[in-house]
C-alpha cells in the first residue's frame, strides 16, 4: 500500500544522526505502514467505529490507532462520519469510516 505520507522523507532521523537512528527511523515508518494495512482492513470489516473500537478489534494499542487516523484522513484512506461513539472510558469520541466503504454497518 502506497500512501502520500511515505512518499515523503522520514523526519524522524535527521541526517547527522547516527545510523542507528536511521534504522529505527527505517522500522517505524515500516511498522506505521502495516498499522494503516491492518486499520483499514478492521474499519472495512466491521463498519464504522470509533478509535477504542478499533483497537479492540484490531487487538492494535489505542495510542498506535489515534496516530494514524489523522494522516489516514490526510490521505483520503478514512473519514469521519460525523457521528460520536463512546469510549472505552465512557466519553464521546469520533466516529471513522473506510473511504469508499458501501456497507452499512455501524459498532
């Protein structure tokens, strides 16, 4: 899966730094791919959810979720559906769909 995002050079080493610190740079930006694979894959499969719902189903951490979905967005993969769902905490959080996602399911 190709994304506007990791078109762009990491940021996250700069070029100074030791190569262990391009190697990371190298594994996190490998590891944040596979988290929007498998992101888009739950919201496509279950329907529209909210972060805690997805990290439930996707057995991924609700931090790693809530990093991706603003560039997931960025990049046209998902939206909100302007609807809120309740947290695993209780509160109000927003809702997420897949772009171009027909079904009609909702968490």
């Amino acid at each position: 899966m190709q994304l506007a995002f990791f078109d762009q050079p990491p940021v996250r080493a700069r070029r100074a730094d030791p190569a262990t610190s391009h190697q990371a740079a190298a594994s996190a930006r490998e590891l944040a791919e596979r988290h929007v694979g498998i992101i888009l894959a739950t919201l496509k499969a279950h329907g529209s959810l909210g972060k805690d719902g997805i990290a439930a189903r996707s057995r991924l951490d609700g931090v790693a979720v809530c990093r991706r979905l603003g560039e997931m967005e960025r990049d046209g993969l998902i939206e909100q559906t302007g609807r809120t769902v309740k947290s695993t905490a209780g509160r109000e959080e927003r809702e997420w769909r897949a772009v171009g996602n027909n079904e009609s399911r909702t968490a």
